[in-house]
C-alpha cells in the first residue's frame, strides 16, 4: 500500500516553532478580550461591576493601570502557549506521520486531488487532533491557572493577593493547595472542553487543506 510512497522530512524542532509562533500572535491581539470575558463571568448576580465588554474595558483601562490591566496575566500565558500551541502542533504532525506509516488501511485514506497522496480519514484527524490536545493540555495547564488567577485578582479582596506577580502566584497557588488541586484544578473538566475542541480544530484545518487542494502529508513519488 505505500509502495513508492514518500515521507515529506519536517524538523520536529520546526513542526514546534510554526505550532509556537502561530499561537503567541493569536493570544498576543486577542488577550484583552479574553481578560475582560473572565472579569465579565466571574462577576457575581446582583454584585455586577460592569455592565458589558466596553464598560469592562474602559473601567479597567481608567482605574486599574492603563493597558497593563487589559494585559494582567499576560506572562504566564505567553509561557504557557509556547508549548501549548508547539506541543499541539507538534504532536498532531507526529501523530499524522505515525498513521500514515504505519496504519495507512485503518485511518488513512488515498486522495486522488493530493496527487495519489494520503491523507487522514475523519476519524484519524480527530483522533490524531485529540491527542494532541490531550498532550499540550497536560503540559501547559499550571500556567493557564496561573493566567486565571491574576485576571482575577482586583475582583475582590480575597483575590488582591494573586496580582503580584507570575512566579509569586504560581508559588503562592502551590503552597495553598499543593499540584493536584491547586496547579491542575479543574483539569479534567478541561479535558472535557479541550480535546474535542482541539481535534474539531485540527480536523477542520486539515480538510481545508485538501479542500484548496494543498499537500496535507504523504505523496506518492
């Protein structure tokens, strides 16, 4: 079946950075929004503080520092997409490679457009797209509570003490509740959200590639 059949060789190292790069600029001009929806649902009924994304938006930017309150979190995250979006990258070509060299008749399929290439039927992309998810989930999950809790921490009192700081947050997380219900709170949960997510993310970008008739992977020489 994959008789004369060649591999495209992609660097790992560049499967990374390309995972890397895409999701720090994705974060880096979408992060206010993303700051101002965590203020907007932490807000308690009857207790409201703002009255939607432009109230948010302007009440943190006057009373809380300028675009640095917009911005609050914005380290950690930056360390926690790196690998994020690299290990996702990363592990779904990997994954893609695997399927395609070794279990080329059970999730692969040929595809006459892709020049008698193969490519991933629905179930390996979402498969392959899963466990990536799963991977750069695991990885990068401390750094996502990290994020949260200083998004957080001028809603009240209780919170003030998270907004000093990544690495003082980070330890100060650890010392209350430890790894597995301080660090990885919610992290099944998470997966609950994120896997299906990621493997809807990946299959679909995989099957735009073929839909603009784009090289998704192995190509018969």
């Amino acid at each position: 079946y994959l008789s004369g059949v060649h591999i495209p060789v992609v660097q790992h190292g560049d499967k990374f950075v390309a995972g890397a790069g895409a999701g720090v600029t994705a974060v880096t001009l979408t992060y206010p929004l993303d700051t101002i929806r965590a203020r907007l649902a932490f807000q308690i009924t009857g207790e409201h503080k703002y009255n939607g994304i432009a109230h948010a938006a302007t009440t943190m930017f006057r009373t809380e520092g300028g675009i640095r309150a917009l911005y609050r979190g914005f380290v950690p995250t930056m360390m926690g997409m790196v690998p994020y979006a690299g290990f996702s990258f990363y592990c779904f070509e990997s994954l893609k490679f695997f399927c395609m060299k070794y279990l080329p008749t059970t999730l692969c399929r040929k595809c006459e457009r892709n020049t008698g290439g193969l490519v991933l039927t629905v179930p390996g992309k979402l498969v392959c797209g899963g466990l990536a998810g799963a991977v750069a989930q695991s990885v990068s999950y401390p750094l996502d509570v990290t994020r949260r809790r200083m998004q957080l921490a001028c809603m009240d009192a209780h919170t003030a003490k998270f907004g000093i700081g990544m690495v003082k947050t980070l330890t100060l997380i650890y010392r209350e509740n430890g790894i597995v219900k301080g660090l990885y709170r919610g992290m099944s949960i998470n997966y609950i959200r994120a896997i299906p997510m990621v493997a809807t993310s990946f299959s679909t970008y995989e099957l735009m590639k073929q839909l603009l008739q784009l090289d998704t992977g192995m190509m018969v020489s």
